[in-house]
C-alpha cells in the first residue's frame, strides 16, 4: 500500500489536488475550529449572560443594596430586595475552610508524593488521588447530608450539622486531589540539580524540602492553591446539599449558610423567565463568572512566571 | 435527593413509547402536564391510571414547580399546568398578552401541616404563634419563649426549616400564616417537602411546615388554632370541612377552554375515580366524593 502511494505520488503532477490534499486541508481546518472553539464558547458564555443579567444592571440594581444587604428575598410579594451579602459571606466562608482543610493534605500529599515515596507506591498514590477527583460532586454532598450531618450534630451537640464545617470539610476533599496533582507537578518542576547541590552541602531531607525544593516551586504551589479556590468558589451540588441553605453571615463554623452558586442551582428553575428575580440571578452569574475568571487568570499569570525563571 | 436536581426538571414517565411524539409513532396522543411539586405525585398517579383507562391517550407528567408550569402552559410547552398556588396577576397578563386565556380548575386541597420532632413536647400552636417563629420582627426565637424545653435541644434555639423562596407553599404560607410579611433571614431553606420532614425528624430544635401529604411517622404534627378558635388537627377531613385553618386549594390551568382529549382528562380527573385517586395520596378532594 505504502510504496504504491509512494509511487503515485512521484508520478503524478506535483500541483495535482488529490485526495490527500483535501484531506489535509480538511483536518487542518478541523483542528484549527477546535482549537479556537474554546475562546468562541467563553465569548458566548460571557455575552449570553452578560445580556441576561445587563437589564437587571442597568434596571433595578441599587449598587448598595445589592453588596450591603443581607435581606435576599427576590419573591417577597410586598417588596421584592436583592441583597447579595449573606450570600457572597457564605461562599467566602465555605471557600475560606476549605482552603484550611485542603492546603495541609494537598501539600503533604504532593510532598511525600513528589520527594519521597518512590515506584510502585508513588504510582499507586498518583493513580488514587487522581480516582478522587473524578468523584461527582453529588456523591460528595451526599456523604455531607448523611454521614457528616449527624456526625457533627453527635460530636458537637449542635443542632444542626449542615454549615460552615461540613461544607467546609467537603469542599476541602473535593479540592485535595486538584491541588495535590498541580503542586506536586510544582515539585517535579524544580530541577534535581538543587536537591543534589543542598544535598552535597550536608543538608538533610527536610532541610532541602524546606529550605531548596519548596521554595524553588513556590509559583507552582500558589497556583495550586488558586485552582483550589476556583474549584471550591464555583462548586454547587455538594455546596446546595450540605450547607443549610439560610442567609445569615456565620458567626461560628456550625452556622448554616448559603452559596450563589447554590442560589442561582436552587432558585432560576422556577423564576419567570425576564422577571427582575430571573435576571438578579443572572447578575449572581456574572459575578461568579468574573470572580473564578480573575482567579484562574491569576494563577496562570503565576505559573507562566514561575516557567520563565 | 433527585428532587435538589430542580434545574433539570425532567420526570417523564408513563410515555410507554420511547420516542415517539404528538398523533405520530405508535398512534398515542401525549398531553404534556407540567408544575407543581406538590402535585407531582398526585399527577403520576392520575397520568398512570388514565393510561390503563384509555390507552390510546399518554399524559407526560413533570416536576419542577408550580411557576415552571405556569411558564411552560404561557410558552406553549405544556398542555396543562399543576400549581399550588393561584396564577398571578402578571402571569395572567403574561399569557392573555400571548393569546392565551388561563382557565383555573380547583382540583383538590392540601392541609399544609407544621412538623415538629416528636421529643417536642408542644401539641398545639397558634397562626400568631407562627407567625412570631418566622416572620421577620417575630419575637420567639427560643423554645423556652414557648414555655417548652425540648429534650435533646440544649441550645433552645427554634431551627426555622422553610422552602426556597419560589415554592408554592413558601409563597401560601407566607399568605396564610404570615400575613404577607416577609420571612426572617437565616431560615433554613429546602429545595423540596420530603427534605423538610426529613430534616426536622432527625433535628430535636427544628420547626417546618408542608403539605400533610408528606407527613412520615418519623414527625409530629401539633394541631393549629385561629385567633380564639379551636385548635384543629391536619387531616383530610378537617381540610375538606374547612375547620383545619391553614388548608390550601390545588389548581391546574388549560390554555383556553379545553377541548378533545383534555377536556376528557380534566372531566375524569374531577370525577370520581380521579378524585378518589387524590384522596388515597393524601389530599382532600374538591367536592364531597365517596372512595371506595
């Protein structure tokens, strides 16, 4: 087959459009749609709920109720208020102890994973944590309702364990795999000659791991610490089913609260297409999409410096 | 837990032939009937029946709220919409602005019963009392204002169990029981009746409210009084006498007068078998009926 084609082709006119021209210009052009398709649908995204969420904007939006208010209450039949603060202080406090649950474990996973555990256990782990994340979220909000909720109401003797905490502690582990696989990406990143040079200077394992290797990937590591936070900022399923759903800035991690993500998951369903609701939660939207924008883009910004020194 | 899933709100059942639409495919004519969660049940039911009844006519049945079924009757999607609450003035507008005249059918009630863990030791409460327990610059917000201690309650604090904000029986409770006024923040908000009695069965210090439908063993149910009047248990038979003070009527809409097939259906389903159909799933039916 080869050497016949091979034969063809030298036999034939070299301007000649055969069938492997059209198929290279086919693929070409398949593969360029697909490489840029993903700017077009983030243009899209970005205009469709821009149009959405604009005419409640420029409408009905009082700036400071909007960011001062707790009173969230969009179907209210004698004054309808869209005070988002309770909202965004939920998301920020869940988000916050997710990072204080996942920070520690994702780190020490992609240390040990990275610096000392070696063959068949690194494979092993590697493969594990990668399994974790491919866990759908609504399994994780279902281990929140039934096996955190009454956990946390036994240990702490609170009424009720949907919040802050077990949010929190869900969102953590959600998060945990994500960041253990970029930071210990962060790690291998750093050249083996600074191991090897702190080593010949009579350092210990630890003191190159704290001293050398930590720091020399430190870009890395913040990065992985953003994308954490973008994964747990946008996060909707286990957040809907695990933090109580109640407007309220928390003032203990037993709080029951509430997320935007889970606001607009809970509530567009039944809003009337157009109504100053439909397109408040569409604002909600646009927040949440400018926020994880400006954090990933923060971490990529990070990560490309740390790729240039 | 598939009920949290209301984005998707895609429940259609009884449609025995897999893709086949309108008067085409298998020769079965589909009335889309949409709305409520509250009827939900109560329309599977009635779609399952009428299919045995006559198979020629399937009626796809679907969740997702009573504003989702107003929408989808105003945009056309749906045949006939559920809804425990009445269509608003706007949405009535909405459709007439469309060309289309919402006709309303009262096809049952529903006691909107108040939950309680059974170690609560209260058996009886007031619509002011309530009204205290959940509407904003409500006073109670201890169990010991009450004049109860709840066993396994130590922090005393009243647990607001509520529903998101654009369920039907958010909205009729709220008209019932708190006069109109708003709700207080930190309510904890459930996307559904069952996660309701759930939530307040396992919770000794929670306080909720839904449909008597949703009743479990698993909660108590204290009996409600009026202003002076006698405290009425919730059950079908005070909902259908009127003596239980906080029962609510159940609508479904047409899109104009009905015709053919969904008159047939709407006739059956106000008729006996379908009456007694919503009297067995626990809800009181629109006029005296006499179920086997």
């Amino acid at each position: 087959m080869l050497t016949e084609r091979v034969q063809l082709s030298t036999s034939i006119d070299l301007d000649h459009r055969g069938r492997d021209w059209y198929t290279d210009k086919a693929v070409t052009f398949l593969v360029f749609v697909g490489g840029i398709s993903a700017i077009v649908l983030i243009i899209g995204i970005f205009v469709f709920i821009t149009k959405e969420g604009l005419g409640f904007i420029a409408g009905s939006l009082d700036v400071r109720e909007f960011f001062g208010s707790l009173a969230w209450r969009p179907t209210s039949p004698t004054k309808p208020t869209y005070g988002i603060l309770g909202l965004i202080a939920g998301t920020a406090s869940v988000t916050g102890l997710a990072m204080v649950v996942s920070v520690p474990f994702s780190l020490g996973a992609a240390i040990f994973i990275g610096e000392f555990a070696t063959g068949r256990l690194r494979e092993t782990l590697k493969v594990l944590v990668e399994l974790l994340a491919a866990i759908p979220s609504v399994v994780w909000g279902f281990i929140g309702l039934s096996l955190l909720n009454p956990l946390i109401i036994d240990i702490f003797d609170v009424p009720v364990g949907l919040g802050v905490l077990n949010s929190g502690i869900i969102l953590g582990l959600m998060a945990a795999p994500i960041m253990t696989t970029i930071a210990e990406d962060a790690l291998k990143a750093v050249p083996d000659t600074y191991r090897e040079a702190a080593e010949a200077m009579g350092a210990t394992k630890w003191q190159v791991i704290f001293r050398v290797v930590l720091p020399a990937g430190r870009n890395g590591l913040v990065a992985a610490v953003l994308l954490g936070v973008g994964r747990g900022f946008g996060e909707t399923m286990a957040v809907l089913m695990a933090t109580g759903n109640s407007i309220k800035i928390p003032t203990s991690p037993f709080d029951s609260v509430t997320a935007l993500t889970a606001t607009i998951a809970a509530e567009l369903g039944d809003a009337p297409v157009g109504s100053d609701h439909y397109r408040a939660l569409f604002t909600l939207g646009i927040l949440l999409f400018v926020v994880t924008f400006i954090i990933n883009l923060t971490a990529d910004l990070v990560v490309r410096r740390a790729g240039r020194k | 837990m598939s009920r949290t899933l209301r984005v998707l709100p895609f429940l259609l059942v009884s449609v025995a032939c897999g893709g086949c639409d309108g008067s085409s495919g298998a020769g079965r004519d589909i009335i889309q009937n949409k709305g409520s969660d509250t009827l939900v049940f109560v329309a599977l039911s009635w779609a399952e029946r009428y299919g045995e009844i006559n198979p020629s006519v399937a009626v796809a049945v679907s969740g997702g709220g009573s504003g989702t079924g107003i929408s989808a009757l105003v945009n056309g999607t749906a045949d006939i919409a559920n809804s425990s609450r009445k269509m608003r003035n706007r949405e009535i507008e909405g459709a007439q602005s469309r060309g289309i005249e919402p006709i309303e059918y009262v096809v049952g009630f529903d006691a909107l019963a108040v939950f309680l863990h059974p170690d609560n030791p209260i058996e009886a409460l007031s619509i002011t009392q309530l009204a205290e327990i959940y509407a904003e610059g409500g006073s109670h917000e201890t169990w010991s204002q009450l004049g109860v201690s709840v066993p396994g309650c130590s922090s005393d604090e009243i647990v607001r169990v509520s529903r998101q904000n654009n369920s039907g029986t958010y909205a009729y409770f709220q008209d019932a029981v708190l006069g109109q006024a708003d709700y207080k923040l930190g309510s904890l908000h459930m996307n559904g009746s069952s996660e309701v009695v759930d939530l307040v069965a396992n919770t000794p210090c929670a306080i909720g409210y839904s449909g008597l439908a949703y009743a479990t063993e698993e909660v108590e149910m204290p009996c409600i009084s009026t202003d002076g009047g006698d405290c009425v248990s919730p059950s079908v038979e005070s909902a259908i006498d009127g003596r239980y003070p906080i029962a609510r009527p159940l609508f479904m809409y047409t899109a104009g007068e009905p015709t053919g097939m969904i008159k047939e259906y709407m006739d059956w389903i106000l008729g006996e078998a379908g009456q007694c159909i919503l009297v067995d799933k626990g809800f009181a039916p629109a006029g005296s009926v006499s179920c086997a």
